[in-house]
C-alpha cells in the first residue's frame, strides 16, 4: 500500500470512528434528556473498564513516539529541514525511492513502510480515544429506570417490552472496584432469542430499590418468586 491510499484509508476510518463517537455521545445525551421528567431513579456505575483503554492510548502514544523518535534520529541530519517532514507520508515516499536508487538498502527499507506505520499507529490512537470516550459516555450512568422504561448504558428498553426479572446472588469485589455487587436479568418480549434477556451489574445496596420500582411501577414478576411456587 503506497502513502497516498494508506493515508486515504486511514484518513477515511479515522473520520468515521470520530463521527460514529460524537454521534453515539449525542444520541445518549439525547435520550436522557428528553427523558429527564420521567426519571424515577439514576444508578452511576462504579464498576468500568475506561482504565484498560486508557492503558491502550498511553501505549499507542508512546509506541507512536517512539517511531517518530527513531525516524527522525536517522534522518534528521541530511535529510530533514523540518520534524514535521515525518507526517508527510509523501515525502517520506520520496526519499525511500531515493534510498533504493541510491542501494542506501537499511535507509530504503525503514522509510518504505514507515508512512503505514505511521498512519495505523495514528488510527490506533485515534481509534482508543474514541472507545475510551464512549466507554466513560456509556458507563456513566449504569441503569436508569423511568416511568416509561429501563435506559441501560445507551440503550433505552421500553417497560412494556419488559415480561420477568431475576436477581442473582450477591458476590464481593476484592480488585480494582472494591464492594458488593448482584446481577440484575430483564426477560424481555423480542423476536430475537438473543435480545430476550438483559443482565446488568448493579451494587448490592440498590437492589431493594430497584426490585421496588420494577414490582410496583412497572408491574414485573420476580422469575426468582415463580421459581419458589
């Protein structure tokens, strides 16, 4: 792949991974607020994974780095007017053409897939910002329940669509997020045999809270109460 379609199809991934993050920020932050006045109860999540993808950013960056660093050592001498010559894959392209006609063989092939590795490793890091923002937009808010329905993550479930819950045991986190958590599974009305259960983690504290509003505002049976009939 030479520099102008990698930096084509990068830039093409790139844009829509930015696009596809803002769009998804807006439609959350959307339906939360359209549904603000039916709000009965806010759960925040303590329990996420944004600190992975940060981890994931911070080696992308520094991978990143040290590419730059090193291409930069090798040709900064003869080669190089300006540190900003190494984000122009054209011109890296350029000077590999001019290292094979010249049998410069170890300058050749550093600078011939430089300008794709330095477009992935860019998109990588674009790519992790991305997942990492909407990772901390989705995991803010774990549950919310409404007077209409259940907003999970991003995902808005109406309550008629909603048929039994079950609660799982209680279990203690000794790790990152230390505490008392449960398992909380919606059984929902849908076609699709994958869609028909939602299981959410939940603090153990809110469990009377929740089970209330799901027994006496929307009506639910408790799959764990038909099972002791």
């Amino acid at each position: 792949m030479n520099a102008s379609v990698s930096m084509l199809f990068y830039s093409i991934v790139s844009a829509f991974s930015i696009i596809y993050t803002a769009y998804s920020i807006n439609k959350n932050i959307s339906l939360r607020r359209k549904k603000e006045d039916y709000l009965i109860v806010q759960l925040n999540n303590k329990y996420n994974f944004a600190w992975f993808y940060l981890i994931l950013v911070i080696i992308w960056i520094t991978m990143f780095t040290k590419e730059i660093s090193s291409m930069y050592n090798m040709l900064k001498r003869e080669y190089l007017n300006s540190i900003f010559q190494l984000f122009n894959p054209k011109y890296i392209e350029s000077l590999s053409n001019y290292f094979y006609e010249n049998d410069k063989m170890i300058e050749y092939y550093e600078t011939l897939h430089y300008p794709n590795d330095f477009m992935n490793s860019l998109y990588m890091i674009i790519a992790s910002v991305c997942i990492l923002i909407l990772d901390i937009n989705k995991e803010k808010v774990k549950i919310a329940l409404f007077q209409d329905g259940v907003l999970v993550r991003d995902k808005f479930y109406n309550k008629d669509k909603l048929l039994q819950y079950e609660w799982g045991g209680a279990y203690e986190n000794k790790m990152f997020f230390k505490g008392i958590y449960c398992n909380l599974v919606l059984y929902m009305d849908s076609i699709f045999q994958s869609n028909r259960e939602l299981a959410v983690r939940v603090n153990y504290s809110d469990k009377d809270k929740i089970d209330n509003i799901l027994k006496y505002t929307y009506n639910l049976k408790s799959k764990d109460n038909d099972g002791d009939k």
